[in-house]
C-alpha cells in the first residue's frame, strides 16, 4: 500500500491553475496606476513641449531657408578731419578742438528681408572719451540696397580725459590720429507683410585720420576705406 502511494508522488501533478493577481489600474487613463498620475500627467506635458521645440525648430529653419538672412555690412568710405588741435584752459582741462565729417555705408544684403532704421545715433571718440554725438535722420532701407550716411563732429570744444595728452603727443608724432566712430541704432525688419522690432545692431569703425597740416584738412584721397564691425 505503501509502495502504491509512492509510485503516485513519482508522476508529474497537474493541481489548479493559480489565477494571476489583480492589479487595479485606472480606467480611461491610458493604462496609468492610479497612484502613478501625476507621473502620468508629468509624462505627458514633457512630451507636449518636445513636440512644440520640435514644430518651432522646423518653422525655423524652413524660414531660414527661405530668407536666408544676412547681417548688415558697413565701411567709411572717406572721412575729412580738419583742426585737430589739443590745448590747455585756465583751470589745465585738456580741451580737443577738430572738425570731422565721414561718409558711411550701410549696406542690407538681403533679398527678401527691408529694414528700417528707426533710431540712430552717432558718436565719436578719442582716447576714450566721447568727443562728439549726433542723431541722424531715420530712413527704410528697401532688398540689396546701400544707404549712404553722413555723420559729421566738431566745431566745438571738449573736456577730456588725464591720459589725453600723451596720447596726443605719440599719435602726432606717428603721422595718425585714431578716433572712434560708434553707431547705436534700433532696427524693425520687414519681411513680406510682417514688421519685427526689437533688433539694436551696433557699428563699430576706428578711423586711422592722417595728421592734418596746419590750416588745412585731410584729403578723402589720402583716407582708406575701412571697414566697421556690426555687433548684434
């Protein structure tokens, strides 16, 4: 009887089927634990704003494409500088006496983008110190054009700066005077219908101005061309 009951523990054993365990999920939620929801909804805003960078990238770059947009160029073209003449007042203030007038061209290289220059100013300065300021008429500057502006310091005196004087002295010595000339301007771009403001571009030139012969000026002829930095 024994060995009956033996033989029969040997043999495979098929019991019943344990059913699998209940998991409780939410119902309408994508499959989401009820727990797990915030997880859920976290999830779900990380991918609504990687398909927004995605869509916006697109729209970009099918935009530049297009447009392909380029940066404005600009040069002096010729600049006279005349009465460049440094001087102590009664209370030993370094006063700079000088006329300079420049041509400046500011070119929109682009094919489909207009721009208008909305705001300009224009300053001067030597060693540092800003010897002359001017606003200039603003204009629209229509695709591929180039724009010729006029800006012009002087025929006035200016207070400047300790260091002035050396400067002076070594830079005429040289045969050169370096004056800088900053352009500060606010810009909207046309494109089609559609205006966009906000762009304030800024173009840097230093001028390297022979030393003016007493009583005359710089010839344009002996002026070269040089090219400014636009800084956007």
């Amino acid at each position: 009887m024994a060995d009956y009951k033996q033989s029969h523990l040997n043999g495979a054993f098929y019991g019943p089927a344990i059913p699998p365990a209940r998991t409780h999920r939410s119902i309408g939620r994508g499959g989401c634990d009820c727990c797990c929801l915030p997880c859920c909804l976290l999830s779900t805003i990380l991918k609504l704003i990687f398909s927004i960078i995605i869509i916006v990238g697109i729209i970009v770059l099918v935009l530049w494409l297009v447009l392909r947009p380029n940066e404005i160029k600009s040069y002096v073209e010729t600049a006279t500088l005349s009465n460049f003449n440094l001087s102590n007042n009664t209370n030993n203030n370094n006063i700079l006496n000088y006329n300079l007038s420049m041509d400046l061209s500011i070119r929109n290289p682009n094919k489909r983008i207009g721009i208008y220059y909305d705001y300009i100013e224009s300053q001067a300065l030597y060693d540092d110190s800003r010897i002359g300021f001017k606003i200039l008429d603003p204009f629209y500057q229509g695709h591929k054009n180039t724009t010729l502006l006029h800006p012009e310091f002087g025929s006035r005196t200016a207070v400047l700066g300790d260091s002035v004087a050396s400067t002076y002295k070594r830079e005429k010595g040289e045969g050169f005077f370096y004056v800088d000339v900053k352009i500060y301007m606010k810009l909207r771009l046309k494109i089609w219908i559609f205006k966009f403001r906000g762009f304030k571009p800024k173009i840097d030139c230093t001028l390297k101005l022979p030393v003016p012969s007493d009583g005359t000026s710089t010839t344009v002829s002996t002026f070269e061309r040089t090219k400014c930095d636009v800084d956007y």
